[in-house]
C-alpha cells in the first residue's frame, strides 16, 4: 500500500503481506498480515515508528526512498516483523538515533546487534519535541513482549500502540470498518494477547487518561474508532465467559465422535453455546478464538498406547500457554485396554487453574450406559454456567 498522509506530517508506511501463511511458523494468516510504521514529521526532526519485516525488505525500503532524512526511530518492539530493518534504517540514514526503553534496546542489541551507541534510551512517560509535535512514550509492557511500550502523539491525539489492538490483516483500507476487522482482531487477540490478560488491564487503565483519536497499530488498519476497539478488547480480556462450551475432539475410529456428538446435542437441549472444534485439521487461530469467550472446554480424544492423541495433548497445551478465562473443564476418552489419558491430560490442563467437573472414559464403542454419563457431564455443565450466570446477576447488583 502507497505511503499516504493520515494526518498533516503524519504518514502511514503500510508494508502488506497478502501471502504470508503463518506467523512465527505457528499461526495460520487466512487474511495475510501487515507491517506498519509510521513517519512523523515536526518542524525541527522527523521520526520513523517501527519498520517492518525483513521479508519485505524491498517494497519498506521502495516506500521510504522519498524520505530525505530520519532523526529517529522509534523501536516500540525488539519482535523483528517491527525491528527487523532497523539495521537497514541506519543504514540509510546514518546519523538517525534508535528511541527505546532499556529493556528494548538490550534485546535489539542482541537480536540485531546494533551498537550501543546508536540508541537514545527513555523513561515511562518521557517526551520527545519533534517541533510541534510532541511524542509521549508510555510504557505497555506484555503486550506483546516485556519490553513493548506505546507512543501518544500530543497534538494530533494519535496512540502508537505496536502490537496492541492489531489485526493479521492484509488490507488497502486505510481504516479499520467494524464489521470486518471484528474477526481478525478477535483472532490476533485470542493468538497473541490472550496470556496477558492482566497486564491488558493494567495497560488500558493506564491509557484511559489519554484523549485518543486515532489508534496506529503495527498490524491492520488504523482505528477511528476507538471505543469500539477498546471494547473489544475489554470484552475478551476483562469481562466472565459466556454460556459457550468449547467442545475440542480427535477421534481415531468413531467412538470419541459418538461421544463428543451426543455431549454436543445435549448441551445444546440446555441451552449452552456450543462451538465443536475437530483437532485433526482445526486452524490453530480458530481453536484459540474459541477459547476466548467458553466458560468450559471439554477435550475427547481416544487413547493412543498409554495416554492420549498428540493432537489431543496439543489442544490442552495450547490452552495452558493461552490462558483463556475458562473455569469448567472435563475430559472425554476411549480406550482398549488402559492408559493414563486422564491424568496426562489434567497434568497440562492444571496449569490453566480451572475446575475439572467431569471425566468420562469408555471400552471401545460407547454403550446406553455410557452415553446416559455423558448427559450427566451436559447436566454439570449447564448448572455451572447457570451458577457463573447468578454469580454475575449478583456482582452486577452490588455495583449498582
Ligand atoms: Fe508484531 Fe510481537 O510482533
């Protein structure tokens, strides 16, 4: 996407990559991604915000040929799809200075080895005179990495926040449309932001005194909107689950299939949310986006020699890096002559802090009998969501 001016010296440098598929080898792009910096120009200095990945060395580098000079850099992230060119940057502009906390520049130092002497290292709340235009640094920290910190510009009202409230999503637009960035931002939170939930909360509060107009994240387009994307954001992070169940299943010869379909029909006679996930192909983001609003995962899987499927143990620690705000979980298994599933399972799974309310385990082909424990499991759940529901009515009644 051509560098355009957002505002009066204030451009976008939007780098897209439409055909990236995966994200640190790990997360499918179904939309690609982005990589955007930004260039500030004050009457006295010009300032690049980020810059991109070193895949995209050449378009970066095409788009900011027509920049005569650069004074500084600001490096909110050592993560290199931001500070990958910043060796190149310098580079080409010799003479500009490297704007970072401590933390940042020990890892740019080294993941990049740039020399020391080429940064100027801030404090929280610290400003930068461009002339005119007044950068505010703010310290963000997890989000995404210890280091991250965000950039309010004064005048123009602008928040640079990096990775925070960022979509994968390659895009011309300039400006994020609610209906269609809800999904990739819902996803990119659910992938990258989900462990720091905490930390999301401190970072909000503190960014709550700032008057924002604009919100300029490093990936996707920018937010006028900015209560919408805040809300966002303080839905997934902050508010209790839903009454959704996260139903995730391998199955090898049907009987976990049987299982995991009858848990599905029932819960849905209970009026839960249902959202049934096969783990055998599921997109890891989709996984991950479930994850952000279901009080109860339920995990199935048959048992393979003595514990459970590796695509089985893969979704449970999956969830224990993400940490969503479950609170119910159980498990579901087949097997033909033993194993330690359960406990396999409850050992990744503990790290989540969650409530195990169920277990149920066949011989082979579920049986009447079996199936009546699995309506027993759909029974469970349904009362612990209706009591996380009263909980709520109760919490919502006292702040009032
Ligand atoms: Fe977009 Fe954490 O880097």
């Amino acid at each position: 996407m051509k560098p355009i001016e957002i505002k009066k010296g204030i451009c976008s440098i939007r780098v897209n990559h439409f055909n990236r598929k995966l994200f640190d080898a790990l997360i499918p792009l179904p939309d690609g991604t982005s990589y955007n910096s930004y260039l500030v120009k004050g009457e006295k200095y010009t300032c690049l915000i980020d810059t991109a990945d070193p895949e995209k060395k050449d378009v970066f580098l095409d788009y900011l040929s027509k920049v005569s000079k650069i004074d500084f850099v600001v490096s909110h992230h050592a993560e290199q799809d931001h500070s990958g060119l910043l060796p190149e940057v310098l580079k080409l502009y010799p003479s500009a200075v490297v704007v970072t906390n401590a933390k940042c520049k020990d890892l740019l130092m080294t993941h990049l080895h740039i020399a020391e002497n080429k940064f100027k290292v801030i404090q929280d709340g610290e400003t930068l005179d461009l002339g005119g235009k007044t950068l505010e640094f703010i310290f963000t920290p997890w989000v995404h990495w210890p280091e991250t910190f965000s950039t309010y510009l004064r005048e123009d009202k602008i928040l640079f926040p990096c990775d925070f409230f960022g979509s994968h999503l390659a895009t011309d637009e300039l400006l994020a449309d609610s209906q269609i960035i809800y999904e990739p931002m819902k996803r990119y939170f659910a992938e990258i932001m989900m462990p720091f939930r905490s930390n999301i909360k401190n970072n909000l509060e503190k960014l709550s005194k700032y008057e924002i107009e604009l919100i300029c994240p490093s990936h996707g387009p920018i937010h006028k909107d900015v209560k919408f994307a805040v809300d966002c954001y303080k839905d997934w992070a902050l508010s209790e689950p839903k009454n959704k169940a996260l139903l995730l299943y391998v199955s090898m010869h049907g009987s976990t299939f049987v299982l995991i379909n009858r848990l599905a029909s029932r819960l849905q006679e209970h009026a839960v949310e249902i959202e049934k996930l096969n783990l055998e192909d599921a997109d890891t983001g989709r996984v991950a986006m479930a994850m952000v609003d279901s009080a109860t995962i339920v995990l199935a899987t048959p048992t393979v020699l003595a514990g459970p499927h590796p695509k089985a143990i893969y979704g449970a620690y999956l969830a224990s890096l993400l940490r969503p705000k479950v609170k119910f979980l159980a498990v579901m298994y087949s097997y033909g002559w033993g194993g330690k599933t359960v406990e396999f399972l409850s050992n990744i799974l503990s790290a989540l802090k969650a409530e195990i309310i169920g277990q149920v385990g066949v011989k082979g082909l579920p049986t009447e009998n079996d199936l009546k424990l699995v309506d027993e499991l759909a029974v469970s759940i349904a009362e612990k969501h209706s009591s996380l529901k009263k909980e709520r009515v109760l919490c919502e009644k006292e702040e009032k």
